[in-house]
C-alpha cells in the first residue's frame, strides 16, 4: 500500500520519537525503504533532534541542581530562623508574665 510522503512526514515525528502505533510504525518503516526524500529527512530528525534533546537535558539538568541546592540552604536558614523566633518569642513571654507576677522571697531561719 503506498501513502503519500505528506502523510508519512506528518508521523515521522511519532516514529522518531517511539510514540506511534505499530501499525504506523509499520507503515513508516516501508515507505522509508523505498522514498529517499523521507528517509533523508528521518536522519536529518536523528541527527538533530538527539543533539537538541541532550543539550536540553542537560540544561534542565544544571537547573534542578541549583534549585535543590538553593532549597536545600533555604531549608536549613528557615529552620534557624524558626528556632531563632520560637526562642524569642519565649523569652518576650517570660518577660511580660515576670512583670505581673508578683514574687516573694521569705527567707527563713
């Protein structure tokens, strides 16, 4: 059965990619073994679209890095700066009850 290149170039990116059914993938498969334009353009995809992805995987890569870097020190500065308020917070607490509590030392003999 002969399909036309319009419709095969519309699945080569599916085929490229693995996402296709096996039918197109059958499909693709044929009319690349005998249309040189469609298997030229199958290997351009190969070339290029493999060199676009890792640079791009590497890219995002670099970025979770930094992000779980950055949250990791931005984890350890906000558990000190709760510590930090909690401590605080006590202390101004104690403070303010020490003033209306009345104390009295009785010194016994």
């Amino acid at each position: 059965m002969k399909i036309s290149c319009e419709v095969i170039r519309d699945l080569l990116p599916l085929y490229h990619d693995g996402v296709c059914s096996e039918e197109s993938k059958e499909l693709v498969e044929e009319h690349v073994a005998y249309c040189e334009e469609c298997r030229a353009e199958l290997a351009f995809m190969d070339e290029n679209l493999q060199a676009s992805h890792a640079t791009e995987n590497l890219k995002e890569a670099e970025a979770v890095k930094k992000m779980a870097k950055k949250w990791k020190q931005s984890k350890w500065l906000s558990l000190l700066r709760g510590v930090g308020i909690g401590l605080g917070v006590m202390v101004l607490l104690l403070l303010f009850l020490s003033l209306f509590m009345d104390f009295k030392f009785t010194v016994t003999p």
